[in-house]
C-alpha cells in the first residue's frame, strides 16, 4: 500500500478519502500518527493521555471530511485540531489541580515517578542508558514548566521543523508572535538547561 | 545594530527565518562581536539538547482503535438516525391522529353543551318520568301508598 500512495501528496488523500477511498485516510493515519501523538505528548506529557487524544484527532478528521476543504496544507489542519484538543485538555486539568514545580512528572507509562525512580530503574542499565534517561526527564520538565503559548511554539518548531508561518497559521497568531515566543522559550530553557551546555 | 536588538533575532537567524538585509546585517554583528557569536553557539546547542529528547512510539492498537472508535461513531449516528427515523414515520403521525381525536371528542362536547337549547328539558323530561316510575314499585299497604293515597286524596277535595 505504501508504494501506492508514494507519491500522492496529503491533500490528494483527503480529496480521495471524501470520495470514499478509505485506504487513503488509513495512508492518512500511517503518515501522521507519530507526530500527532508526540506533539500532544510533548505538550502534556502524559503517553497514554496523549494516544487517546490522538485518536480523537484522527476521528474528527474522518467526521469532518465531508466538510473538508482545500484551503490550507492538511498538515497544518491536523496540528490545529492536535493544538487545540491539547489546550482544551490543559485547562480541564487546570480545574482540578496546579502545576507545581515540584510536582512529580508522570511517565511514559502514565504513572507518576519521581527522577530517583526513573534513575533505579531495576533492569540492569548502562551508564548511557542512565545519561539518556536523566537528560530526557530533565528536558522535558524544562520544557512542561514553559508557559502553554511557549511551549506549544518550541514543540512545533523544534520537533516538527515547522516554519513561523506554518506556526502562526497553526496557533492563530502573527508570525512577529510566533517568533517573540521562541525568543522567551530559549530564555528560559537555557537558564534550566545550563548544565548541558559545552563552555 | 546593538547586541539587545541582535540577540532577539538569533533565534529566527538561526532558524533561517530572516530576510536576506536582516541577515546580513547580523552576520555583519557578529563577525565583530564575540558576545554573541558566543550566544548564538548556546542557541545551537539549545536545539540539539532539545531534539535529543526522545520521541514515542504508537502503540501496535493505535489504528485498530481508531476504526473501532469509528464504528462506535457510526452506530451512534445509526441509532441517532434511526430515532429519527421512528419519530419520523411512527411516532408523528399517531400523535397528530391522536390529537386530532381528542379534538373532535372535545369540540362534540363543547357543542352538544353549549349550542343544543333542548337538553336541558329533556333532561328534566327524563328525570320526571323516572320519578313517576318510581311511584309503581311501591309495595301494596306499605307506609309510602298510605302516604301518596292521603296525598292524592287531599288533591281530590
């Protein structure tokens, strides 16, 4: 099936999949799937949170398709609708409890551990399995304590490659926002990254 | 163009989201300045210990779970549809019919008592005649026919 899709770019496949094909919307998933669910993982950083949320993004895409037109590039139409289910899972949790910057981060597994568990992990592990593990937790605790604008702008920069303006068009905002953005992230990303940096 | 001004523009510099005069007058800059070509160095290291966060995987039921949430979708509408379907074709026409029966019930009602001058003294008619009958079933030498007899007799003098 891959070979058959190769060379059909992703607004041929959401044209395709209004006219029924549902092997170009299943093409669809294949080629989004990883980023939709490491955005939204990135962003929360909850794993088991962050599939289920991908999966509603890829259900009102296929609700949606009867409504579907070719306005923007479908990439930035699917991030949009990650973003936002994103945001509006932020502010639920919101309601029912602050972040703290003690608070322990949860794990891929969903469970909340704090960096000492993460570090005794009981299969026997190598020093660089260890570095690996520490230097992930650290990032992404550097990156959870961002403001959501912040956060959600390195994200989609960093990690997706994504343009300013494809992010601006993303996040509803001027390109001039999406860059003042990234300059604060850097700020204080560097400022809690500090150790990692070669003087 | 001052550090401050520069500083703030590394990080689109970097990124290549400059326009061609904003570039090079930074490049410009920082051929002078080690400051921030000591900045910039920290930007780029920034977004390599940034990437080297690893990605997650998707779970081997991801796409098996998103057809079934699919066909849960679809029932859901089926059955939403098929509500609609039965309040459509059944349930509207019997309650308009029997709204209608109710209607004429009613208003025959409403007629017969308001617009029909003889029922009243048909009743009374009725209820008259009913009373003399009930006259015939009184027993022979019972107190209620010594009663009527002084009665009548007194109407007879």
């Amino acid at each position: 099936m891959k070979e058959k899709f190769k060379n059909i770019s992703d607004t041929q496949l959401m044209l395709n999949f209004k006219s029924g094909d549902i092997p170009a919307f299943e093409e669809l998933i294949k080629r989004y799937k990883k980023s939709v669910i490491n955005v939204i993982y990135r962003f929360l950083g909850d794993r088991d949170e962050a599939e289920d949320l991908a999966l509603e993004v890829f259900l009102r895409v296929y609700k949606s398709v009867k409504r579907y037109r070719v306005e923007a590039k479908f990439s930035t139409w699917l991030y949009k609708i990650a973003v936002n289910l994103s945001l509006s899972e932020l502010k639920k949790r919101r309601k029912h409890f602050s972040i703290s910057l003690n608070a322990p981060i949860t794990t891929d597994k969903g469970r909340p551990r704090e960096l000492i568990d993460e570090l005794a992990d009981p299969s026997p592990s190598p020093e660089k399995i260890l570095e690996e593990k520490e230097r992930n937790f650290l990032i992404k605790k550097a990156i959870g304590l961002l403001p959501p604008g912040q956060r959600m702008v390195i994200i989609l920069q960093i990690y997706e490659g994504l343009s300013y303006k494809e992010i601006s068009k993303i996040l509803g905002c001027s390109v001039k926002s999406v860059e003042s953005r990234l300059y604060r992230a850097r700020i204080s990303l560097k400022k809690r990254l500090q150790s990692y940096f070669k003087k | 163009m001052r550090c401050k001004k520069v500083r703030q523009k590394l990080g689109a510099y970097l990124d290549g989201e400059l326009k061609q005069r904003q570039k090079e007058l930074i490049k410009e800059h920082l051929k002078k300045c080690a400051d921030c070509r000591q900045e910039l160095t920290f930007l780029a290291q920034l977004s390599e210990i940034l990437k080297k966060w690893k990605e997650v995987e998707c779970s081997d039921e991801f796409e098996t779970n998103i057809w079934q949430s699919i066909s849960l979708e679809k029932e859901k509408r089926f059955s939403f549809q098929n509500a609609l379907w039965w309040a459509e074709q059944i349930f509207l026409p019997v309650g308009i019919a029997i709204i209608l029966i109710a209607g004429v019930v009613f208003l025959n009602d409403f007629l017969s008592e308001n617009f029909s001058p003889q029922t009243f003294d048909l009743e009374e008619e009725y209820f008259t005649l009913s009373a003399l009958d009930s006259f015939q079933d009184i027993s022979p030498d019972s107190l209620s026919e010594v009663y009527i007899d002084l009665i009548l007799e007194g109407e007879g003098q």
